[in-house]
C-alpha cells in the first residue's frame, strides 16, 4: 500500500527571516547564472574574475545567505577582489546586485 503526503509551504506559513534567507538565496542564484552566461558569450568564466562589487539591500540580513551562494559559486582557485556593501535599490523586490569584471583571451 502506497501513501502519499503532500506539504505546502507558503511565504506566508514562513517565518520573515526564512523568507529574507530564502529571497537573497535565489537572487544571487539568479544573477550568477546571468553572469555565467554574459562571462560565456564574452568567451571568458569566473575562473577569469578580476573583482566584483555587490550590493545587498540589507546588509545585515542580506549578506549571509548571499555570500553562501557565492562561495559555493566561486572558483576557488581564484578569489577577485570583493567589496560588498549596502545600499537603495532600484526596485523594492531587489535585494542583490553583482558586477564582475574578467580578464579575456584577447
């Protein structure tokens, strides 16, 4: 005999901080897979990353589950030069923004 379970999680069944966690999470996720694709087309990839620069809505809530993402994503046999800071965005909904800069073949 076979049961099935079926769980639904809303955001709203959620606690806000595991929301924050959550959002940043996925925003990071998102714009590294961006990244990826413009580092590609550019014919380079992050193992060419000379720095970026990131800018968290809220640092203090932000930063953890953002830099998990990113040392997950990183190459670790080269780190750029990093500055992360705080700041307005542009939109309500954004809570991560990266830039990188590459070196190329060229």
């Amino acid at each position: 005999m076979f049961h099935s379970l079926n769980i639904e999680l809303t955001f709203s069944s959620l606690s806000p901080n595991l929301v924050i966690l959550l959002v940043v999470a996925g925003q990071t996720t998102d714009v590294l897979a961006k990244i990826d694709d413009f580092l590609a087309k550019a014919g380079t990839s992050k193992s060419n990353l000379l720095t970026a620069s990131i800018w968290l809505k809220d640092i203090s809530t932000d930063f953890e589950p953002m830099n998990a993402v990113w040392n997950e994503w990183l190459d670790p046999l080269n780190k750029p030069v990093r500055a992360t800071v705080e700041a307005n965005m542009s939109g309500p909904q954004i809570r991560v923004e990266i830039q990188v800069t590459a070196a190329t073949k060229e």
